[in-house]
C-alpha cells in the first residue's frame, strides 16, 4: 500500500489514512487517484467530482464510439475515439486513453476494418476505469 | 473578468470552471464551437477564451481565425487548449488567430499564469480603445473649427451654421475645448481706456 504525501480536507495536516484508502488498488482496481490528485494541486474533493463527472459521461462516449464503428466511418471512429481519449486523458495517460488514441489513429488512416478488435479491448478497460472512478468518486467508505 | 470556456469534454469543463472561479474569473461555459461563437458575439461577450481545438461544430482554431475576420471584434484574448503537441499544431493553432496555446492535460499553475497575461493585454487593450475614442471625439471637435468661417468684417462676429451670428468668444467655446478668459490687451488700453 502505497501512501503519498498529502493534507487533510481542511488542509492543516497529514492525513495517511484516506490516502491509504484513496491510493489502494483493491478498492479501485489498477487505477490509483493520487497522480491526479497531486495534478489537481491535492484537491481531492474535486478530483472525486470529476471522477463522478466521467462514470457519468463514459456510456454516452462509449456508445458514439461503438455507433461508428458498427457504421464503418472512419472519419467517425476518429472524433468518437477523440473525444473518450480527451475525457479518458483527465484520469490516466494509460490504459484506456491511449487504447482510445490508438482507435482514433485508426480513423485517421481510413483503417475502419481494424476498429472493432480494438473496439472490444477499449471497452473493457473503459469499465475497469469507470468501476475505479466510480468507487473513488463515491469517496472512503 | 468573464471568461469563456468552450470544451465538449464536461470532465475539464467542471476542473476548469472550478479552478477559474479560484481565481477571481466569472465563467461561461459552453460544449461546442458553435454555441461558443454565440456567446462570443456583441460588446458584452467574455474577453478572454478557452476554446478546445476539436470539439462538435466550429472547431478551436476556425473559431479563432473568423473571430479575428469579424471587423467588429471587441478586445479578446483566445486560448487555444489541445492534447495535439506537435510543433506544427502549435505555429497552425497560433496562425489561426490564437494568443496562447495550451497543452493537455493542463498544467493548473501555467494557466494561471497564462490568464494573468490575458487579463493584462485585455486591460491594456481596453484602455487603449477608451484612449483612442477620446482621441477620435477631440478630432471631431477640431474639425467643427476648419473650414470658411464668415466673420464680419466690423464687429468680428462670427456666423454659425444656423446662420446666427455670434460672438467668437462664445462660437469658439462652443465648438472646441476652448475657455477665454477676458483682459484688455495695450493697444485697447490705450484706445479705450486712455491715461487721463
């Protein structure tokens, strides 16, 4: 258990115990919050907002990507794959966002036969994120 | 300031907003290019522009470059914000008529830094806009003056454009920034006020 330098809500102290809990990877699978948490100048308030933002908004994103690629556009795959990459991006330069970059390459070069097997891994790590962010976001139980 | 944030992700949206309101910034938030060139338009649009380079409808930078074709543009300070970070996106984002260029995932403290430029060459914009319509005011004034002027030949009244004519003390204060102040110069003295 990884525990990561950190103040307290009312920013007056340490506060190991939630880090513990927000930065254990079997509360929220391979995704751990503190990176983001460190980026967002330790606001962990905000961070588990926009954690709650994304489980809220993936399923739309998801779906536009799926649609795409059930229609073969590739000019579609690109902005759908564009756009989760983005939202994606906000939590992890990893695993989905760059399995979503790598769909919007695919768009780009006009390779929409290629899609759906990508498709299929992009979806699954996406609800391995979502499942984490969503327990984060829900906050030290 | 008011500010306007233009990004189809809603995750950045909230962490910018949140963030911007931090630090004193009143923002509009808005999904895509095309609701953000509503909201840019008119005198009472936010001076200042966060606009994402790929989102639904206008994107990043053609919202720039029409914003900087429109002749009636108030002061604005565009941000153009991207996760694209090569160098060629970064002189084609600055082409478009941005500012600044700003890469994701955003640097908090950067774009700070950058908003205090913005405000800084907002301010100095609108500052000197003020300075140039009182400039431009004045020049009307000075240019009531030019032209013929019937003056009598006697009295030295002068004739107005409503063919009244007045003194030239008072046409004078009338059209210009002028004030006179009345004295009697030696030659008068002597003529009409002469040493017993």
């Amino acid at each position: 258990m990884t525990v990561v330098p950190g103040r307290d809500r009312d920013g007056s102290r340490e506060s190991e115990m939630e880090r513990d809990i927000v930065d254990d990877p079997d509360v929220h699978g391979e995704w751990s919050p503190a990176p983001m948490i460190v980026r967002l100048g330790d606001d962990e308030d905000l961070a588990r907002q926009l954690a709650g933002i994304f489980a809220t908004e993936y399923p739309g994103m998801m779906a536009a990507v799926h649609e795409s690629v059930a229609r073969g556009c590739a000019e579609s795959i690109r902005v759908a794959a564009h756009a989760l990459k983005g939202c994606a991006a906000n939590f992890t330069d990893e695993a989905p966002t760059t399995t979503a970059f790598e769909l919007e390459q695919i768009g780009r070069e006009g390779r929409a036969a290629d899609a759906p097997a990508v498709v299929e891994r992009l979806a699954r790590e996406v609800d391995t994120l979502a499942r984490a962010l969503s327990s984060f976001a829900r906050g030290p139980s | 300031m008011n500010v306007l944030i233009a990004d189809d992700d809603a995750v950045l949206r909230r962490a910018l907003r949140i963030h911007l309101e931090r630090w004193a910034y009143t923002v509009v938030e808005r999904k895509d290019g095309d609701e953000a060139w509503t909201a840019l338009q008119g005198s009472e649009a936010p001076p200042l522009a966060i606009v994402d380079w790929n989102m639904p409808g206008i994107d990043g930078p053609t919202l720039c470059h029409d914003l900087r074709n429109r002749t009636t543009t108030p002061p604005m300070y565009l941000i153009l914000l991207t996760g694209n970070t090569e160098h060629r996106d970064v002189i084609a984002g600055l082409e478009s008529g941005a500012d600044d260029y700003i890469t994701k995932p955003v640097d908090w403290d950067l774009l700070r830094a950058r908003m205090r430029i913005g405000s800084r060459i907002v301010g100095l914009q609108r500052a000197l806009g003020a300075r140039v319509a009182e400039l431009q005011s004045a020049l009307v004034n000075v240019r009531q003056l030019s032209g013929l002027l019937p003056i009598c030949a006697y009295c030295k009244r002068v004739r107005d454009d409503q063919d009244y004519w007045q003194q030239i003390e008072r046409y004078l204060s009338e059209h210009s920034e002028a004030q006179f102040s009345h004295g009697i110069c030696p030659d008068c003295l002597e003529v009409h006020l002469p040493a017993e």
